[in-house]
C-alpha cells in the first residue's frame, strides 16, 4: 500500500480541527517521540504530531488521513514502560492523546471504570482514593503514576 507524506494543506487542516498551538511539525519536537525498535520493526521519525482533546477531534483526523492515505500512529502519552510502540515506516502523524485525560464513569457495583486513553496511573489512584475509596483498581505490576493506564 502506498502512503502520503504529510502536506502543508494537511498541516492546515489540523490547526483547523485541534488548533495550531496542538500541532508540531517541528523536527526537533516531533523527533522526541521516537522510540526504540521492538519486536524487529524500524522505528522512525513521524512528521507531524498532532494532539486532539475530544473523540470528535480525532474522528476528524482519521477521516482525514484516511482519504489522503497519510498513515497514522496513536500513542497514549509514551510513559507506560518505555515507549514500547515505535512508529513504523512511513510515519505520517503522530497522534498524541495525552490531552484526552478525562474519567467518564466509575462503576464499583459492576467493577469497571471508562477513561480516555491519556489518564494516567497515578490521576486513576487520586481520583478513585477520593470519590470511591471502597474501590481501587489493580494497576499493573512496576506500572508508575506518570504511565497511562491504558499503555502506548
């Protein structure tokens, strides 16, 4: 399958969605999401990162790159136990949802929480300790606060 490198026009349309203070094309920022090889798969540089708040956000985005053939790659904030999702070739967008932060719901009868994807351990904890402290979730063994429960 043949990808897009990411265009002006494409950067245009983020700003437009997220907000230009949420995109960053800068090599320098956008190179600090790198991460190591895993698994025998080529890490490498995204083009752009892009940093949406709502699930609206995002569908805009994917809908986007889809039909311009711009490849994607979600992370949730990159702290649960380093890094462990490099970005494959191509890159395209980096998709950083650390922004997307909030607990929705909390169910202690049937044992379940909804959260998005940039809540971390440590926000879970505060949050559980003080609205429903009969109920804790596990958290994963050596996960620390910073790490998002959901992971890469």
């Amino acid at each position: 399958m043949l990808y897009n490198n990411v265009e002006q026009k494409d950067i245009d349309h983020f700003e437009s969605v997220v907000g230009k203070r949420f995109v960053n094309a800068n090599p320098a920022v956008v190179a600090s999401y790198l991460a190591k090889s895993v698994m025998g798969l080529e890490s490498c540089i995204g083009e752009v990162v892009v940093r949406p708040r709502y699930t609206d956000e995002v569908r805009k985005i994917l809908i986007w790159c889809s039909d311009r053939r711009i490849p994607v790659s979600p992370l949730a904030a990159g702290l649960s136990g380093g890094f462990a999702c490099p970005l494959t070739k191509p890159s395209g967008v980096v998709l950083d949802m650390s922004r997307m932060d909030r607990i929705i719901e909390i169910d202690e009868k049937n044992r379940y929480a909804i959260i998005e994807p940039g809540v971390t351990n440590g926000e879970l904890w505060a949050y559980m300790a003080k609205n429903h402290a009969d109920w804790i979730p596990p958290i994963a063994d050596g996960a620390p606060p910073a790490a998002t429960v959901l992971g890469d």
